[in-house]
C-alpha cells in the first residue's frame, strides 16, 4: 500500500475514533488539576484552546489551578518564608494574603485565557475549609482542610454552559480564608460532581523514577502510550516506594485513589508541557500518559480446565446460530492458557482468548458474554482486557475475524484490513467459504 494511502486510512481511523468518544463523553464532567509552573509555560494557550474544544463539544470541565510555583515567587518578592512539613505549606497570618493573592492571579490567568477563547468562565468561592489545627505538635495556621463543596452551585453553573475555577482557597462559616490542596479540591469536587474522569496535568512528565517505571504491575511507560495503574497496583507503590516518588506526586497519587475508591473511574496525569495531550487521551482509543483506574477487571480471570465446559455453555447458542466458529472441549483444554473467564457471583458469564502469532501479533477470538447478560459492558471489558494484556506482552497490534459482529468491533475502535494483513500463519487457515471480515486494532 502507498504511503499516501496509509496517512488518508490513518487519517480516517482519527476521525472515527474521534466520533465514538465524543458521542460517549456528551454531558460527561471533567475536573482538570493544572500545575501553576503550566500557566507560565509556552503550552498554556494550546491547552486552553484544547480545554475550549472539549467544552464546545459537551463535555462540562471545571478548573482547579494550583498556587505552588506563583505563591513561592510572591513569597519570595516579600521576603516571607513558610515552613513545609510533609509537603504541606505552613500558612502564617502575614503569607496568607499573598497566597490569596497569587490563588486567585493563576485563576485570573486561566479566565483571561478563556476569554480569548470565547469562552465563559466564572471565578468562585464555592469551597467551605476549615482549619487543619495543630497535629504531632505542628500549627498549620491558616493551611486548611476541605469541609464541603457546593456541588449544587456549581452543578447548576455547569449546566448553564459556565466553565467554573476554583483557586486553592476555600472561607470557614464567617468568610475567614484558608490555604487549602489543589489536588484535594480537584478530587473533592471530582467525587462530589460524579465526574468521569480527573485531570492532573503535571508540569512534565510524572513518576519517571526508574524504580517507579519498571514495575510491570505498576506504572510502565510504552513511548507515550497510556499505562493503566489500578487503585491497588497505586496503593503498593505508596506503600512500597516511598523514595521513588516527589511529595507531590505522593499528595496526587494518593487523591487519585481517593477519587476512584469514590466513585471516580479514570484518573489521568499528563505533561502538560506536551501539545494536545488532554485530545490525545479523550479521543483515541489508546489514550495517552498515566491513567490510575478503579480495577474495572477485578472480576476477570485466567481460565482452567475445569471452566472449560461452563465456557462451551456461554458460546454454544452463539455456535449454533454461526455467530462464532465451533470449537470442541479438546480444542479449549489445549488453548486453555490463551483464555479468560468473567465471573459475577463466581459464576462464568463471558469469556474470550488470545492467540498470538508470531513476535508482534494477536487475534482476540472466542469472545461471548452469557446472554441473560448482555448489554452491561462485559463484552467490551474482556476485549479491553485483552488489548490491555496484547499492550503489556509489547505486541504491535491484535485482530479479530467476525460474521456478525463488525459493528461492535468497530464501535471499539477496530478498524477493518483485507484478510491478505493477517499473519501468514493465520491467513493459512482462513475459511475462504466463511469469508469472515477482519478487523485490527494497531498497538503501535
Ligand atoms: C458481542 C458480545 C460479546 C457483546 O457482549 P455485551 O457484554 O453484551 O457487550 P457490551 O455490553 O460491552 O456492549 C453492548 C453494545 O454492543 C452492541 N452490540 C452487541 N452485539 C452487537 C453486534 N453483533 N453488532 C453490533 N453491535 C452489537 C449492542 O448494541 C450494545 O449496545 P447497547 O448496550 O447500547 O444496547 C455479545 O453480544 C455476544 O456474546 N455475541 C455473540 C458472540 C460474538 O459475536 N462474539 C464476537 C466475535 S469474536
């Protein structure tokens, strides 16, 4: 194939991915946590604009700048110090209005970028604190803690197509400042707004320590490619390496299993510093830097040969009306390690399997979902599972052959090949009578 004809195909598969994500994000609320050192940097109007986009589109995103970076300058005009203990800014009465000062400057900053956009954003002190006091000995002064958001307000500002910013401040019953996280408020009003996804957008890239990057069950980096983390997997690096993560990335990491463990589903940290980071993760189906997830795969599992024939009852129906290609106890016992089982109530409700061929290619094949269970996003977990597994394996991409099913797959962000593409292994033992389509999902 021409080269010109791969950039037009691969142009065409963008603009595919684009519209399933968009018809599934309509409505969605996005919190995003920017990084203060952003707002100064040569990326912030690309982000803005990118921000704008998805805001355009439906999708409601409030914003929580942090102070960091801008309260240290001002501080540090002023000749005022503040103490940290633990990564928390001791707020003395004399610092405390400059760190207003610089909270609300970040904030002005991301409203003017806004209004360059043409779009409405609206500044507001919807966050009631109170103070943390004095723990093991320490007065944190006027550093506070997160009583309670008005979610109803700022619900209601969102869907009058207002974009909401809230600065790091929240006011005690008689309006008294306090200095309080950004990331605790961005993961507060993520959990109290239903939010489908959390941004952290980090200046530079997060948790590259190489103690940190290697494990294989923790956060491993593909050149870019989106490294999923479950809420499990994040606790043990924050148990297990302390030295391998900066104060902050402790204080995020720690909020987004917060976020998840409260009804959260996606966490995400990007580099904000890189352009179109924030389109690359909403609309494409790999998705792009750091994702910390509640373990929607807590119920897969590897199948056993005692599964075997409770797997053959979920893809019989599915056998005999031709939708998948017979396959025999002997031949599920032999493949037995290519397949996985989804379980509710321990008991098998879907399966599927991965056969790999070759150093870099896969076919997801035998995916069925028991059909008193349709419709509850099963059949999509385990192909997700399975690309997910395909990812980890360093594969460059899986592919699949249907009858039937096209639609779903591509709805999946499959996209279809000639059956000359598959590997020559594979290609061997094509039904030339079934002439099932074939469909690919490129890994890199
Ligand atoms: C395809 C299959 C695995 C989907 O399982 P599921 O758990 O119900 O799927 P999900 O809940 O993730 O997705 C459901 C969506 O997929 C769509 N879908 C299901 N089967 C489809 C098909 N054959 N063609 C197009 N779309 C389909 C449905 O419209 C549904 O949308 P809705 O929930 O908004 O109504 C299941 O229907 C099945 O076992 N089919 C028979 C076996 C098969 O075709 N396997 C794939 C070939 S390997």
């Amino acid at each position: 194939m021409s080269d010109e004809f791969m950039a037009l195909r691969d142009e065409t598969d963008l603009i595919r991915e684009v519209f399933v994500y968009s018809h599934r994000f309509s409505d969605a609320v996005f919190v995003f946590r920017i990084g203060s050192r952003i707002i100064d940097s040569p990326s912030f109007p690309g982000l803005v604009h990118d921000l704008s986009l998805l805001h355009e589109n439906g999708i409601r995103i409030l914003l929580v700048p942090a102070g960091g970076s801008r309260i240290d300058e001002l501080l540090a005009i002023y000749g005022i110090e503040t103490e940290r203990v633990n990564g928390v800014r001791v707020s003395t009465p004399e610092a405390m209005p400059l760190i207003q000062m610089a909270a609300f400057d970040v904030a002005t900053k991301l409203m003017n970028e806004f209004a360059r956009n043409r779009v409405e954003a609206v500044i507001g002190n919807w966050v009631k604190a109170r103070a943390i006091g004095v723990r093991d000995g320490i007065d944190y002064r006027d550093t506070g803690i997160i009583d309670k958001v008005n979610s109803d307000l700022i619900a209601k500002s969102l869907e009058d197509d207002f974009v909401p910013i809230l600065p790091c401040i929240g006011w005690n019953a008689v309006g008294e400042p306090y200095n309080i996280s950004s990331a605790e408020l961005a993961t507060q009003l993520a959990v109290s707004l239903k939010a489908r996804k959390l941004f952290f957008i980090t200046e530079g890239e997060a948790f590259t320590s190489d103690e940190i990057k290697l494990r294989r069950e923790g956060i491993v980096t593909h050149e870019g490619y989106v490294s999923r983390v479950t809420v499990q997997a994040a606790e043990a690096i924050l148990r297990d390496h302390p030295a391998g993560i900066s104060g902050i990335e402790r204080e995020m990491l720690h909020q987004a299993i917060v976020a998840c463990r409260g009804g959260v589903e996606r966490v995400h940290f990007l580099d904000g510093t890189a352009d179109g980071v924030v389109l690359k993760e909403v609309f494409s189906t790999l998705g792009y830097g750091i994702m910390v997830h509640a373990d929607p795969f807590e119920n897969m599992r590897p199948m056993n040969q005692e599964d075997v024939l409770d797997v053959l009852r979920i893809m019989e129906p599915n056998i005999k009306k031709g939708v998948l290609v017979r396959r025999t106890e002997d031949d599920l016992q032999r493949l037995c390690d290519d397949y996985v089982v989804y379980e509710i109530d321990r008991t098998i409700r879907g399966c599927g399997a991965l056969h790999r061929y070759g150093a870099d290619r896969a076919e997801i094949a035998g995916v069925a979902v028991d059909e008193n269970f349709n419709h509850l996003g099963i059949g999509q977990k385990i192909v997700e599972f399975l690309i997910g597994e395909a990812r980890l394996l360093g594969l460059a991409g899986v592919f699949i052959l249907t009858t039937q099913t096209a639609d779903w797959f591509l709805s999946l962000g499959f996209v279809q090949v000639t059956p000359n593409e598959l590997p020559a292994e594979r290609r061997a033992t094509y039904d030339e009578e079934r002439k099932s389509r074939v469909y690919s999902f490129q890994l890199r």
